[in-house]
C-alpha cells in the first residue's frame, strides 16, 4: 500500500512540474497471464504501472491515477467535432468546466441522464 501510495504521489509530482512527457507501452506477463507495462516520464520522472488491457480508455485511467474525473470542456468539444460525433448527441452534451462525475458508472449515469445511451 505504501509503494503504491509512494507512486501515485510521483506521477503527479511528474505530471505537474512537467512541460512534456514522454508514454510508451509494452506486452509482458504477470503471473502466467498476458499483460501490459505502460511507462509515463521525462528526464526528471518516471512512472510504471502494469495493467491488463492496452486500450485508450486504459491509459487515460493510468494517467489520471487515483483521481479519475470526467469534464467536458472546449477541449472535448473540439475532439468530439473532429471525429464528427452526430449532431444529435452534441446537442445534449454540457460542454463547460463542471465535473461531471469521478467514476465511469457516474459518468454512464450522466450520459443516460441526457438520453444518450449504448444499445449494443
């Protein structure tokens, strides 16, 4: 517990104080079963977590650490405009600086609150 506490508090000293990081991934495997080693740094810090999925929701995770939040700023705006998300979900989504939950089941029940549920 100490170790992961010590960790956590050196990604976001690194993440804070730094201008750029470098990321990368790699395969590996623990205990028997197949995995993945993300590394976050720079020159000043470095940062591993092992994890076992290598997905972009993954990283984002691994990057927010143990604080995860969900906002959806300007930032998010452009990103969903650039991948031409339908105009009919863009239309419901609050676009501001409000958090909007710090878990995926808060951010789930944000999204089903405004009608934009998956079918699948």
């Amino acid at each position: 517990m100490c170790f992961t506490l010590s960790q956590a508090s050196v990604l976001g000293a690194g993440l804070k104080c730094s201008e750029y990081v470098h990321t990368d991934d790699t395969g590996a495997r623990h205990s028997g079963k197949n995995g993945y080693c993300t590394v976050i740094g720079n020159e000043w810090f470095t940062f591993f977590a092992s994890t076992p999925r290598k997905t972009r929701r993954n990283f984002l995770s691994v990057l927010q650490g143990n604080a995860p939040i969900y906002v959806l700023n300007q930032d998010a705006h452009q990103y969903l405009a650039s991948y031409q998300l339908a105009d009919k979900h863009m239309n419901r989504l609050s676009f501001g600086s409000t958090v909007l939950g710090n878990s995926p089941e808060q951010w789930q029940d944000y999204l089903e609150s405004i009608g934009i549920v998956q079918t699948k």
